[in-house]
C-alpha cells in the first residue's frame, strides 16, 4: 500500500499537463529491465518519448500504466496538423483511462487522466456530453484528494477552457463555467504548490487566452517566473519554450489581441477559433 501511494503522489504532478493542455512530471529514473512497466512508461513520458509511453503503459490490469498511456496518447498528437489523428488519438485515450477507472475507480491520477481524454474529445467535437464527463471526473478526483495541486488547475482549466470555447454566456448557462471560477481554482493551485512550473505555465497561457487588460500584467508575471525556472521534463520544457514565445511577442510589441491569438495557437489540440467572452 505504501509504495502504491508513493506512485499515486509521484504521479499525481502529471495530471494537469494534458488538461491544462499540456504534459508533464519531474524526471523519471532511466528505463531498465528491474522497473515495473508503469515505471518505464512513466520514464519515457518524462523524456518526451510518447509511444514508447504509450506501448509501455498499455499493460493488462495495470491502471497507472494505462493511464500514462492516454496521457501519452494526447501528448503524441496535440500539436498535430491531422485532425483524424487528432479524433483518433483522443478516442484512443478515452478507452486506455476508461479502463484504468473500472481496476482503479478512486486513484484521483487515474481520474484526471479521463478528465483529460474527455476534455479534448469534447473541444474537438463540440461535445456536450464530453464536457460534462470530464467536469464529473474532476469532481471525483477533487473528492479523493481536495488538496492535490493538479486537480485543483484541472478544474481551473476546465472552466477556462469551456470559456473559452463556448464563450462567457453558454459557458455560464449551459456548463456553470465561469472565467472567475477558472482563476480563484488556479489561485488555489498554486497556493498548495507554488513552485509547480507545468501549473503556472499553464495559468499564464490561460489568463493571455482570456484577453483581457486587467489579467495582463498577472500573466506576464507568471510567464517570467516559468521562464526563469529550471525545467526538468520535455513537458516542463515545452511550457517553458511556449512562455518564452510569448514574452518574446509581447516585447516586440503585439497587442493583447495579437498575443491572446499567440497563447491560442500554443494550445493542444488548438483549432485557433476561441470564442472572445
């Protein structure tokens, strides 16, 4: 039990990455015939190997294993320019974390990796029903563990997201998604982890996402804080190269709404068709 939930804590700081849009954790131990397969796949997700991670972690009756593997699923098309790779790949993920939920129903990583999957099959279908899931699956995660730094942003990007693509008055009336509520869950993120770089990176692009002045000097102040930080994981490197693009754009001089659209196209599983709100 206790080296289950000294994986459950270790896993626990990859779970925003793919909702916050992003993919992420602190340097794994180096791939070796003594590891057991969810600790393989995890090092090849930390060095940005996503089918490796994928092959690894899609093992029978191992649940953290299939959930690094819908991670890696997402991570491996995010940024793709094929929309049916896209579709597939989320699709893909959706039944890797369905999966690991029915062996490991309460693991709140197992849970925010199907909040993930959800959440990018409903941003690329327009899908109601999807959106509602992932929401339901955060709340879960939230349950077990209302503390955990991830499932706190994973809410938080929840209702950015909905925001964002629905904007402010559907996201309001259909979903109960609010702009406030995505920033007081961030607040509250860092709050209980205030040196997590995947979670302020990910605040920051949100906050740009969300194009107005008086989140502006907030989120370039975060955006410097990730660029100044020591990046340890291809995720935590990719975030910090996004904030890097982007306070490059806003030192050339480009306006909030050059910069929101900037912060749109650095998004997984982005289309650049986010609603103003």
């Amino acid at each position: 039990m206790l080296c289950h939930l000294r994986i459950v804590c270790r896993l626990w700081i990859f779970g925003l990455a793919l909702i916050l849009g992003l993919a992420e954790g602190p340097i794994g131990a180096t791939p070796g015939l003594a590891q057991a397969p969810n600790s393989l796949a995890q090092s090849a997700f930390d060095e940005g190997r996503w089918r490796d991670a994928v092959r690894l972690g899609a093992m029978p009756q191992d649940p953290l294993g299939m959930a690094i593997a819908a991670q890696a699923e997402l991570m491996s098309y995010a940024y793709s320019d094929d929309l049916a790779a896209q579709s597939a790949a989320v699709d893909r993920a959706v039944l890797l974390a369905d999966a690991a939920k029915v062996l490991a129903p309460h693991d709140p990583f197992v849970l925010l990796q199907g909040a993930a999957a959800y959440g990018f099959r409903a941003q690329l279908n327009r899908s109601r029903r999807d959106a509602h899931m992932a929401r339901q699956l955060i709340d879960a995660a939230l349950w077990q563990a209302p503390d955990n730094a991830y499932a706190q942003a994973a809410l938080g990007f929840w209702h950015g997201r909905t925001v964002l693509g629905a904007g402010s008055f559907a996201a309001r009336m259909v979903f109960d998604a609010r702009r406030s509520s995505a920033i007081e869950a961030f607040e509250k993120a860092l709050a209980l982890d205030p040196d997590n770089l995947v979670i302020r990176s990910g605040y920051a692009q949100l906050l740009v996402r969300f194009g107005k002045n008086a989140h502006r000097s907030a989120a370039l102040g975060h955006l410097r804080w990730v660029v100044a930080a020591s990046a340890r994981t291809a995720l935590e490197r990719h975030m910090q190269e996004n904030a890097q693009l982007l306070l490059a754009a806003q030192d050339a001089g480009a306006d909030p709404k050059a910069l929101k659209q900037l912060a749109d196209d650095l998004a997984p599983f982005s289309d650049s068709s986010a609603k103003e709100g």
